[in-house]
C-alpha cells in the first residue's frame, strides 16, 4: 500500500482550518481523490517534530509556508539537508509553493521574493510537450505567493510557466523530485481566503486582490495536477 509523509511547514489559521482543513488535510484529500488506498503521516515542523530517517520513506510532500526559503530559522537548514538525502536516495518526493521554493534552493538554485509582486488567484500556465508528468497543453490554477524560483537548480527542467512565474513547477534530475509553485492542494474558497490575507496581512494592492477574486469564477483544474502528483509519488521506480 502506498505510503506519503507530509512535511508540514506552515499552519493554516484556526479559523480557516476549521472551515477548509490544514494543509496536510488539504493534501491527503487531493490525493485520495486519485487513489483511495494511499495512506499518510504527517512530521508537523511548527509542532518541532523531528524529521524521518529518509530510509524508512514510500514518498515525501512537503507543503506551503509563510515563511520564506531565505528566512533565518533554525529549521530550514536541516529541511535542505534533508531534501538532499531524500533526492539523492532517489525517495519520490514533491514540494509545493514553500516546499517548491526550499526544494530549488537546497538543490542549487536561486529563490527569492519576486519583482513581479503578488500571484494571487486562478492563474493559467503552459504545460512543456512530452514532459511525462502533467497532461495537456495549459492547465488553471490557484496560487498565492510573492516567492519565486528565480533560477533552477542545474538540469531541472520546467514544466509548467506563465509570464508571472517563468519557473511554476520543476522535474528535477533522476525523476523523482518534482516540485510546483501554484497549489493544487486549494479549493476556490480557501484560494479566496488567501486574497483576503493577502490584502489585509501581505500589503497586497486592491487591484490585484480584486482581479484575483474575480478569476476565481472561473473553474480550477485542480484534480489534474493532484492526479499528476499521486502518481508520481506512489508510482514505483
């Protein structure tokens, strides 16, 4: 029976968690809707959980933050060292926003807050032919972030971009680490509540916040990519 540990580095509020779930619960309901018989445990950074022996792993997702991969806490330094061990054992393994960010990082690339401002909202990126993970030729989205991998680490491939996020998701060397910047794990009222976060806590603009509201009328293509990503974190290799 396949098995995922969630590395949770960051907490939904109480409000928004008893409304839309923590992000493991987000997680574990994105990919049980693609298979049923995954079963899951979840480290818990912000409770001071000790992370795993890496020999003991199916599969690693490590979820999204307010924290940023350049912050100085003492836990992202162990977090990178164990993203290395996990890709060099070759542990399936995928990031997401923050995990995405810390994955390129420890890997050797180049992340940092973003000139571009906040991406908040459905956004609709172009899929890279023949990349063997995500179908289709554009896919939408929900993303909430100011964060972007700026530059990937050597031999990562893109696979998914947009003209705001040059670098949305990541295939790294070996093929089995992936990591993506927007968050398929979120529903369209959780994606709505980041808006509102965003505006009220981040500084973003009421402009952006606004259109951002507004794309989320439009339907999410959320199961596509969870689908992508349970499988590639269950399928053996």
């Amino acid at each position: 029976m396949p098995h995922v540990t969630i590395i949770e580095t960051g907490l939904v509020s109480p409000a928004n968690r008893e409304r839309h779930g923590s992000y493991p619960e987000m997680f574990e309901k994105m990919i049980a809707a693609a298979d049923p018989t995954v079963t899951f445990d979840t480290i818990s950074i912000p409770a001071g959980e000790d992370l795993p022996d890496i020999g003991e792993l199916g599969s690693i997702l490590i979820t999204g933050s307010s924290a940023g991969v350049y912050d100085n806490f003492d836990w992202i330094a162990p977090l990178e060292d164990f993203v290395r061990a996990a890709h060099g054992a070759g542990v399936p393994m995928v990031g997401v926003c923050f995990g995405h960010q810390l994955i390129a990082q420890a890997l050797g690339g180049v992340s940092r807050k973003s000139e571009k401002g906040w991406g908040l909202g459905r956004h609709v990126y172009d899929v890279a032919p023949g990349n063997g993970i995500v179908d289709g030729a554009r896919i939408a989205l929900a993303a909430s972030h100011q964060d972007q991998v700026i530059t990937p680490p050597p031999g990562a491939k893109t696979i998914l971009s947009s003209d705001f996020t040059e670098h949305a998701a990541l295939l790294y060397p070996g093929g089995t680490t992936m990591s993506v910047q927007p968050h398929p794990e979120f529903s369209a009222g959780y994606a709505l509540a980041c808006c509102e976060m965003a505006h009220s806590k981040g500084g973003a603009p009421d402009g952006v916040v606004a259109t951002a509201k507004t794309s989320l009328a439009k339907p999410l293509e959320s199961a596509r990519l969870g689908g992508a990503i349970a499988r590639f974190l269950t399928q053996s290799r």
